[in-house]
C-alpha cells in the first residue's frame, strides 16, 4: 500500500521538483511542462521502482540496526550502502521523469552528492527525530506531526549537497553557469518545492486529484441541469487528466492563503459567527477568480478577465453561510460524539454535507448567472424541485466525501512520507 501511495503522489510530483531543482524553472513553469499523459507513464516507471527500493532499504536497516555501533556511524554506514546499491534505479527514475535517454553511461551520474546528500540527511533526521521527542514524549517516530518536522529539517540539512546533485544533472549544452545556478532564489524555490511536495501538500494532492473526477460532472449537473449519467458519459478520462493539472496548481494557490486568512481572523478578538463572516467575506473576494477560473475549465470554457469575477455576490453569500453552517454543526456534531476531533473523516463527512446543504440555495442561484449566454435555461425551469435536488445532493456528496477522503487518507500517505521525499530527491 505503502509503494503505490508513493509512487502516485511522486509521478505527480517528481517531474516537477526535478525541473524546478535542475532546469530552475519556476513552479507554475514547471506544472504547465508535464502533461498528464507525463504523469500516467511515469507512474509505470515509479510504480516498479519503489516495488525494489522499498524492500531493499529495510533489509538495509535492519541489518545495520543489527550492527554494535554508534548512531551516526550507522547512519553513515546505510547512507553510503543503499545510495551505492540503489543511484542507478534513482537516476533511472529521474531520467525518466525528465524524458531524457537512459543508458550505462548515466546510471551513476552524480554519485558524490547523492551519497553525501543521502548521509547528511539520515543524519539530521535521526538526530531531528530524538530532539523532537525529547520535546514532545507523547509523540512516536512516525506521528505525521514528527514527519513532519524531521523530513523538512532532514531536506534544509543536506539542501546544499541535493543543490550540488542538481547542478551536475544539467544536461549538456544546457548547463546554466555556477553563478546562475546556484543564485538564492533558485536555491530557496527548490528546497520549498521538495519540502512542500513531500510532506506538507498532501491533502492538496489527494483533493486535486477527487476534484478533477468530480468537478466536472457536479458542474455540468448544477449549470447545465444534466442528468448525472449524462454529465458522466459528458465527461472523458482524458478530460479528466487535464483538468487534474488545474485542481492541482489552484489547491497550491487557495490552501496556504485560506491558512494564513484563519490564523489572522482566529486572532481577532470577535464573536465567532462575525470572524465566519469576515473570513468568508475576505477568502472569497481574494480566491473567486481562482474559483471561476477551475470553473470555467472544468467546462472546457474560455477564460478572460470579464469572467474571472461572474457571479461574485451569490459565490460569497454562500461561502459565508456555509462557513457559519459547518461551523455550528461541527460544534453540535463533536457535542453528540466527544471522542471525535474536528478534523475526524467521519465528522468533516457529516458537516460538510450539512454546510451544503444549509448554503445551497446560493450555490444555485450562482449556477444560475454562470449559464452561458444563449444557452439559458428559464427560471422556472432551471429552479425545477427535481433539478434542485439532483445537483444539491451530488455537490454536497462530492464535497463530503472528497474532504473526508483527503483527511483519512492524509495520515497514513503522511507517515510514508520518508520514503516519498527519498523518492521525490532521487
């Protein structure tokens, strides 16, 4: 289960960390580069070599566990064998992900680096994981809190060597000079990136991934009044595929700022159904046109800057009320289930189908002005009870179950989130 989770997240990920570390290209750059006709063939290659990496390195551990000496001479010991043993599946994979030739001659390129880049950050990460349960006892090794903050701080360690690996992979007659290469802000976005898409992205992952299968559909159901098996057969997988690239980038851009909006309204000394208010208020006028942009290529639909704000007063109505809704429902729900947490799959399932279901009116009144001109329903007959039910149910469904998916899956893909960024530097 392990190997699979992995390999999925990192046929996502590792085509674009490796052109953001070796070609410097920009994120966004780097997320428009790989298609996901990309994505599906590198899965095959990630797939495969996870199925003999991952048994290699615990066999590799246990045996040096095993062995009567200090820590760090372990680490250094493991480091040095399995970067040795296993470089020419690593740069089989990233040849790979770069759609580059693989032969002899390149299955140990940058072997220094990546030796020492692999010992520095077991080291780090070994010594990170002790302090940090000095810290906090309550804590095990594989919480994905303790992940978390190891795997980021075992990546900042050995940064320097990864970047010195990256320079040496260059591709030749496209070297950038060393002073180019090695410029602070190249550094600084690659070492984001890697951090970002190993351990602190993968709600966003799994959610982009269930949003490019069910946008589409619940939007041709709530604009288009379709039957839902007729918006399925509307939809192709190919289409599917494309739009993942859309959720993908957007859940980079709304995630960390809806973040930053709560911490900065959780500090303002307001009543709660106000605070809703305001970060529903400031959120939706900030994010819509991300919002609609997802919107309007879900529907294969031209996007310009007259349409990247249609709909605005509908849209905020109904994120404030169902921020509110979601909210008072959290409480009732945890207040019948104490045992529950907030962000427990089964209480975020429930809420959240409540939240739409309180805020739906609004969400059909947006569906209503985002009709294409000329191809308007009547008013009576877009607000039909039978059309009303159908697309209300199916949104809140999707949305439900996509949050409680993304939630129960977060964890487990967080605890294997060792093996994931080991994959991802490769």
């Amino acid at each position: 289960v392990a190997s699979v989770i992995q390999a999925a997240l990192s046929a996502v990920g590792e085509p674009i960390v490796n052109r953001v570390l070796v070609k410097r290209m920009k994120v966004m750059e780097a997320i428009n580069d790989v298609s996901p006709a990309m994505m599906l063939d590198f899965f095959k290659t990630t797939l495969a070599t996870n199925f003999l990496k991952f048994p290699f390195f615990e066999a590799i551990n246990a045996f040096c566990a095993a062995l009567p000496i200090p820590p760090t001479i372990r680490g250094f010991f493991t480091g040095f064998v399995f970067t040795t043993a296993t470089l020419p599946v690593t740069n089989y994979r990233y040849r790979k992900s770069m759609q580059l030739e693989v032969n002899w001659s390149n299955i140990y390129e940058a072997y220094f680096p990546t030796v020492i880049r692999d010992i520095v950050y077991g080291i780090c990460r070994n010594y990170c994981t002790i302090w940090t349960l000095a810290a906090a006892p309550q804590w095990s090794a594989t919480s994905p809190q303790v992940l978390f903050i190891v795997v980021i701080l075992g990546c900042l360690g050995s940064a320097p060597f990864n970047e010195w690996r990256g320079y040496l992979l260059q591709s030749k007659g496209q070297e950038l000079t060393f002073k180019e290469f090695f410029k602070p802000s190249n550094f600084v976005r690659s070492q984001k990136v890697i951090n970002a898409m190993g351990a602190g992205a993968v709600a966003s992952v799994i959610q982009a991934a269930l949003s490019a299968v069910g946008e589409p559909i619940v939007n041709r159901v709530l604009v288009k009044r379709m039957k839902v098996m007729d918006a399925v057969r509307d939809v192709s997988p190919a289409m599917m595929l494309d739009f993942f690239k859309t959720t993908l980038a957007t859940n980079f851009l709304k995630f960390p700022f809806f973040e930053a909006i709560n911490a900065f309204c959780a500090a303002l000394p307001i009543a709660p159904s106000v605070r809703g208010l305001f970060t529903g208020f400031v959120f939706t006028t900030a994010t819509l046109p991300v919002t609609n942009y997802r919107y309007r290529k879900s529907m294969q639909l031209e996007v310009n800057w007259a349409n990247i704000y249609e709909a605005y007063f509908p849209t905020v109505i109904r994120d404030i009320v169902y921020g509110i809704c979601r909210n008072y429902c959290t409480i009732w729900t945890l207040a019948l289930n104490p045992q529950w947490t907030a962000v427990s799959p089964q209480v975020l399932f429930i809420v959240v189908i409540l939240g739409c279901l309180g805020s739906a009116p609004f969400n059909e009144w947006r569906g209503y002005l985002l009709q294409s001109k000329g191809q308007e329903l009547t008013f009576k007959e877009f607000f039909k009870p039978s059309n009303f039910v159908r697309s209300t149910s199916l949104g809140a469904i999707k949305q439900g179950l996509a949050l409680a998916v993304g939630y129960w899956c977060a964890p487990p893909a967080a605890k294997f989130v060792s093996g994931l960024v080991a994959a991802i530097r490769g």
